[in-house]
C-alpha cells in the first residue's frame, strides 16, 4: 500500500486540524510540520519531527507540503513545495492578491507531474454538496439570482493573531480573509461575474483592511449576485439564497468549530406559480456534522494516488476566485486608488 508521506508548514489552528485528518487517512503519514512558535528543532511526542522554519521542513523527504501559512509567504512556500517536485496543498488564500497565485500557476506549469489544490473546505460541507447536486439536476431550472451573507463581529475573532489586520501580510480584510468562501461558492452555483459593482469600507474598526465590503454583480448570461461580506455582524451569520425558475434553495448556517454560525440547514423551496400566493412548500434538512475537513483531503489523497487531475480546488478556481475578489476591491474607485488596487483583468498568466 502507497503511503503518502507529509509535511505541514504552519502547524497553528488549521495546520492541527489538517493533522487530525490525516490521521484518519491510512494512506497518508505526517512526517514532520515547522511553526514560527516553534523554539527550535525537536521531535514532539507523537515521533513528528518539528522545525522553526520552511526550510529545514522542506529538506525532509516528503511527497506532499499542506500549507497553512499566513497570506504573505503562502504562494512562496507553495511554489518551493513544488520546485522539489512535492504535491501541494495549500489553504485559501492563496496569496496577497492575483500576482501571488498567477506566479504559482507558473510554477505549477512547469512541473506538471506534481498535484496543486487549494483549501476551500466549504465547498465539502454536506449542506453543499446538495444544493450543488440539486442545482445540476434542473429539478428547479435556471439560476436567477443569489444573496450571500457572511459575516462575523471582529476582524479578530477567537484569539486568531492579529496578522489579519496588517495589510502588508493579509493583503485584504474580511472579503479576502472569510468572505472568499462565499464568493467562491458563488463562482460554484452560478459560474464566472463578469460585471461587479461595490462599495468597500473600513469605517468602523478603521483599519488599513477593509471590515465591510457589498457586492453587486452579474454573470455573463444574466445571473445576479449580491453579497455583503462584513466584520460588524454582531450575530455571526452564513446564509446564501439561490432564487431558481422553480424554486429556491437556502443555505442558512455553517458547522464551525466555534459553533457561532448556528446551525447548518438546506431549505428547498418548490414553487407552483399558479397556487402558492408568495407561500410555497419548503423542505428543511438539518445537518449535525462537519465532514469537510476530512472530505477535503481524502479527496486531495485520491487525485494524487489515482493519478487524476484537480477538478475542485484547483489552481484556476483559485485564480478566479481571486480575481473575483479583486474585481470586487477595484470596483469602488475610492479603494482603488487609495490602496493602489490595480485591475485583476489585466493580470497575465
């Protein structure tokens, strides 16, 4: 049997629970992870092997590097992973902006034998998965328009260091740092935006990133989207509705290990035109566990053992989610020019 063995760099909250996942892989064996917390170098109890920096990790022998590093050094440490022709999976963002991922797909070009996935775990949230499932089916037809909220009380939140407000090393604010997964499920349901209009502020807690940023944007061939990304909702809140020809679906609520977003939930809504009067027949589900994590990666595992191309999470769903972000920054003119954001349709692979 393959045994894939693993190095995490950045062995913090997300870098431990990508740990408890391979675990539970029995293809996949954690090797050694590097933390600036760190002292020096040792050996924790478990036998892993740990260092202060990248570099010692990367002189193990791995097959596979899972990033989870702070926004300034990501695309750095993944494009090293890949230079020694490592597997590579590293979390969202992938970097500070579009340059940052551009210049990893650059890489990635030229070592084509190594797996690149990116860490959009919401996208494995069962609650997903059938709302996506349902959508390709036409069950309810085509997409109208989408509403999207994603929203916590602080840039701060849960005693996460304070790296995310310094826009040197996070590149962006709230949109950037959690409002990317509801862009990018978006990007998911409906396709790619091709028109973007906003408002971005950081009126509130007034730091150099943004704590509140609203969307208005529409697809190509005519869906809508609007999205509220925000840092001064004082009840967490994720709830995305899907307006269809037949019906609606609603995400409410996401699983999370603070448990601060409620409880997750697919509302399905089946309209009948004629009948209903504006009250339709609903069917709630409720969901009790969180699976994405460990979906994530065993997924990751499979495409590398069974030798089979990304096809979610990729590096282009990381470039256009990016740039879906950054169209979103420089639609409002007041914050492109105050933070020099620079046109994400003119970025070049």
């Amino acid at each position: 049997m393959t045994i894939l063995k693993i190095g995490i760099a950045g062995y913090g909250i997300v870098g431990k629970r990508r740990c408890a996942c391979i675990d539970h892989n029995p293809y996949l064996q954690l090797i050694a992870v590097c933390d600036q917390s760190f002292d020096g170098n040792g050996t924790l109890p478990e036998g892993v092997r740990y260092y202060k920096n990248y570099h010692n990790l990367l002189k193990e022998k791995l097959d596979v590097l899972i990033v989870c590093l702070t926004n300034d050094i990501a695309s750095e440490v993944t494009v090293a992973g890949l230079e020694l022709g490592l597997h590579v999976f590293c979390e969202k963002p992938p970097g500070r902006n579009v340059e940052d991922i551009i210049r990893v797909i650059q890489c990635e070009k030229k070592h084509l034998g190594c797996k690149l996935m990116y860490g959009f775990n919401h996208r494995y949230h069962e609650s997903v998965r059938d709302a996506l499932r349902l959508i390709q089916s036409g069950e309810l037809g085509h997409i109208i328009n989408m509403r999207g909220v994603y929203g916590k009380s602080k840039l701060i939140t849960f005693n996460q260091p304070d790296w995310r407000i310094k826009r040197e090393i996070a590149g962006g604010g709230v949109l950037l740092d959690q409002g990317i997964h509801m862009v990018d499920l978006m990007r998911l349901f409906a396709g790619e935006f091709t028109e973007v209009h906003s408002f971005i502020s950081n009126g509130h807690w007034g730091y150099e990133v943004e704590d509140n940023a609203y969307a208005l944007m529409r697809t190509a061939d005519g869906i809508v989207g609007m999205l509220n990304s925000s840092a001064t909702q004082w009840r967490h809140r994720f709830n995305l509705d899907i307006n269809l020809e037949r019906g609606s679906i609603i995400l409410g609520g996401i699983l999370s290990g603070t448990k601060s977003y409620g409880e997750e939930t697919l509302t399905v809504v089946t309209v009948d035109h004629d009948h209903d009067n504006g009250d339709p027949r609903e069917q709630l589900t409720r969901y009790n566990h969180d699976p994405s994590w460990e979906e994530e990666i065993n997924r990751f595992a499979d495409y590398i053992l069974t030798n089979q191309p990304v096809n979610s999470g990729s590096s282009l769903d990381a470039l256009n989610t990016m740039k879906l972000v950054y169209k979103i920054y420089y639609a409002d003119p007041v914050w492109r020019n105050a933070y020099a954001i620079a046109d994400p349709d003119e970025s070049q692979l």
